[in-house]
C-alpha cells in the first residue's frame, strides 16, 4: 500500500521538477549594423519634414478617394495577401501541434476476447473455453521533458508563428505600396497618353500650314517631309502609351483581385491627391519595428530556441506509460470489486554514441549565425532603402522646379521659332527641333512628378507602413 501511494505522488513531483531546466542559450538582440542616425548632406535637405508615420495607419497617408477605393478592394481581394494569411493559420496550428507534445495525450480502450482451446492443446487435456474483456484509460509513452528539448521545439514553432505573422503584415504593406504605385503609373501614363494627343493635333496643325506653304511654293519638300515625320512620330506615342495605360489596368486589376470601376479613377496625376510627406524622424532605430525587421528577429529566436533543442537531445530521454482500468473474464463482472488493474513503465533512453546528434548540434549553431546575418542584412537593406527615399525627397523638389523652368523655356523658344517661320525668317529645322524638345521636356516633367509621389509610397513601404496593427498574443 505504502508503494502504491508513493506512485500516485511521483509523477506530480517529476512535473514540478521540469519547469526548472533549459539548455537554451541566453538571447540578447544583437546591435544594429547601421548608423544610429540618418544621412546628412547636401541631397538631404529638408527630408526630415513631414507627418510622423507612427501616427496612423494607411488611410491617413493615401487620401485619394479613389485610390482608397482601390487599396481597400485589394486587401479585401488579392490573392497574394490571402495566401499570406492561409501561411499565419497554418503556422498557428504546427505551433498548437507542437505545444500539445508538452502534454500528456489521454487514451481510453475497450477490448474483448473469446477463445476455445481444444483438449490436445489445453494443459488439462480438455476442451477450454476462455473469455477476457477489458476497460483502460491511460497515457501511451509520454516523454517528460526534463531537459527543455519539448519545450525548445514549442518555443521555435512559437517565433516561427510569429515571424510568419509579420510576413503578412510586410505583404500587406507591400500590397498597399504596388497599388498605389500602379494607380500612379496608370494616372501618369494617361496623362502622357493626353500630352501625346495634343501633340498630334499641334503637328498635324503646323503640317497642315507647312503642305499650303508648300504648294504655294514657299515651304521646300524637305519641310513638308520633315513636318510629316513629327505626325507620325506623335501618332506612335499615341498607341504606345495607349498599350501603357492598358497594361497598367490589368496590372491594377491582378493586383485589386477584380476588375476596376473606373468611376473614381484619375485621368492625370493632376488630379490624384498626393499621398501624405512622412518624415522618419531623427533615429534609424525605426527601422526595428519594419514587419521583416522583426520577422528576422522571431527567425533568430528561433534559431537560439533550435540549439536547446539539439542540446537537449544529447541527454537522456524519459517517458512514461501509465494506465489504468478494470479487468474481468466476464463482461458483467467488469466493474465489480476487484477488477481494477493499473500499469506503471517509466522508460529511459540514453544516448551513449550517436555521431548524428554531434552533427544536429553543429547545424543548429550554424543556422543561428545564418539567420544572425539575415537578420543584420534586413536592417542593411531596410537603412538603405529609407536613406534612398530620403536623398530623393531632399533633391526632388528641385529637379521639379528645374524641370519646369526648362519646360517653360523651350515652349517659349518653340513659340518664337513657329513664329519666325511664319514671317519665313527661319528654316522648319529650327520649329522641328523647338518642337522635340518641348515634347521631351513636358514628358520629363511628368515623368518627375511620377517619380517624386511615387517616392512618399516607396518611404512608406521602407518604413514599415503604419503601426497601428500589433501581434496578437497567443494563448
């Protein structure tokens, strides 16, 4: 009796002894590989103005209402976005598998059997009938994870979660900077597709004028063919940016996961409202919230949980079968007083020579220095691609107001060369060539303008977007 109840209170004290031990190393998060602060210079003037991003979400930084419209169908319906969100519920449930190993796992059994036993086999030399049924509730070779190798496994599908979780938000921040993107590229196209079109109704104005010349006698045929050359050349920017604008539909429509409306969108990026100025702030320490930021840090994590692991492995192993139940050679005696049987079988394994669990140990200190650089290589990369977004916030507003004066000044050359043609003062070449120009610099102008709001997405994107979504706790 004193045996038995030294076994009901043995394995409470083994479970009180296991929360007491790890061979997990140590985690500190390493420094950053990177300047604490931001580049300054001459190309960064006036970057640091602009809305805090902390502030808010993707709504306050797209204010257009119909680019609202088109990030919102797309996080709704992309199927990228999606599948990122299907990869977080799995992970969530490897890591409920994972987690369940730290538990006993409870089994319940019934069996029953009849036999006869003829006279040559039966011991007695007669014919044996034996009936035996049974009812059992027990565990089935539980391990008792006394040196942390269970707990290290849940620990690693625990960061693995979390850094699949981040991988979603970064898709999601992604989603919404592609989108903005195409809806700008689509805006600016349409708008060079307008330019385009008003340049072919100027040439085919000036042809006109140069053909009446021409059969008057006052224009040469080299003039008219040269005039005839800018027509064809604007009927082909025609349909070609027709094919951009084209294309970039699709592109939007791929990326909303659905046709667009076309009642909200923008004809030009002159009616686009421009996304929101963010400004960093003064410390590169933001980069530590970007989602792959902190999607590498989890993996490290995990890689710290995988040594302890491979540590725990190289130590003995315990497990326990225990059941207990009754027993009777009748079926209506199974619960009768007596019946009842119980089964004890702690079992120990020992690893006394296994090469492979040398080389496991090797490969887990590996992966952790691997996903060390990863992780480094992330904040590099995220530095890297904010400063870039910062030098061309500095200098874009100039190139903008260069641009501009250049656009300005070649239409007023263009206009006095038209003009001096007219009187017949100067050759065509000087309006054919008055007229490239004013074209390349109206197309530059767009393309400038493109490039300065597509740079306030990119900045948003480098950032990390918005932070007011944050990780949940799992339970």
């Amino acid at each position: 009796m004193r045996n038995r109840f030294g076994f009901y209170f043995l394995i409470p004290a083994v479970m009180g002894l296991l929360l007491g031990c790890s061979l997990k190393p140590q985690y500190a998060r390493p420094g950053a590989p990177v300047p604490p602060e931001w580049p300054q210079g001459k190309a960064y003037a006036d970057s640091q103005k602009g809305k805090d991003i902390r502030a808010g979400g993707w709504q306050d930084v797209f204010r257009d209402e119909g680019l609202r419209a088109v990030i919102s169908a797309a996080l709704e319906n992309n199927r990228d976005l999606k599948l990122a969100a299907l990869n977080v519920e799995r992970a969530r449930a490897l890591y409920g598998i994972q987690r369940g190993e730290l538990f006993p796992s409870l089994s319940s059994t019934g069996s029953g059997s009849s036999e006869r036993i003829p006279a040559d086999l039966s011991s007695t030399g007669q014919v044996r009938e034996a009936e035996q049924y049974r009812v059992n509730l027990g565990v089935t070779a539980w391990e008792i994870d006394f040196f942390g190798r269970i707990r290290s496994l849940e620990e690693r599908s625990l960061e693995e979660f979390f850094a699949t979780e981040q991988a979603h938000r970064s898709a999601q921040v992604l989603l919404i900077a592609a989108v903005a993107n195409a809806y700008l590229t689509m805006a600016a196209d349409r708008e060079s597709l307008g330019l385009a079109e008003k340049t072919l109704a100027a040439q085919k104005e000036s042809y006109d004028l140069v053909k009446r010349r021409y059969e008057l006698g006052l224009a040469s045929e080299l003039d008219l063919n040269r005039a005839q050359t800018q027509v064809d050349a604007a009927r082909g920017d025609i349909w070609r940016f027709t094919q951009f604008v084209a294309q970039d539909e699709n592109a939007l429509a791929l990326l909303m996961g659905g046709p667009l409306r076309g009642d909200k969108d923008a004809h030009d990026l002159a009616s686009v409202v421009a996304p929101e100025v963010l400004s960093p702030g003064t410390s590169s320490e933001i980069l530590l919230n970007r989602p792959d930021v902190i999607a590498a840090e989890h993996r490290l994590k995990a890689a710290y949980a995988n040594i302890g692991a491979a540590r725990a492995s190289l130590f003995p192993r315990i497990s326990l079968t225990t059941s207990v139940g009754t027993a009777s050679a009748e079926l209506s005696g199974l619960f009768h007083s007596g019946s009842g049987t119980w089964l004890f079988a702690p079992q120990i394994s020992v690893p006394i020579f296994d090469s492979r669990l040398w080389a496991a140990y090797d490969v887990t200190k590996v992966e952790r220095e691997i996903s060390l650089a990863q992780y480094e290589k992330a904040i590099q990369t995220a530095f890297r691609e904010v400063a870039d977004s910062l030098a061309l916030k500095g200098t874009i507003d100039r190139q903008l107001s260069a641009q501009q004066s250049l656009a300005d000044a070649v239409e007023r050359t263009y206009r006095l060369s038209k003009l001096r043609y007219d009187k017949g003062l100067d050759s065509y070449l000087a309006v054919l060539d008055a007229q490239r120009s004013l074209y390349a610099a109206q197309q530059g102008l767009v393309s400038l303008r493109l490039a300065g709001l597509a740079n306030r997405v990119k900045l948003y994107a480098a950032l990390g977007g918005g932070w007011q979504e944050k990780t949940a706790p799992v339970n």
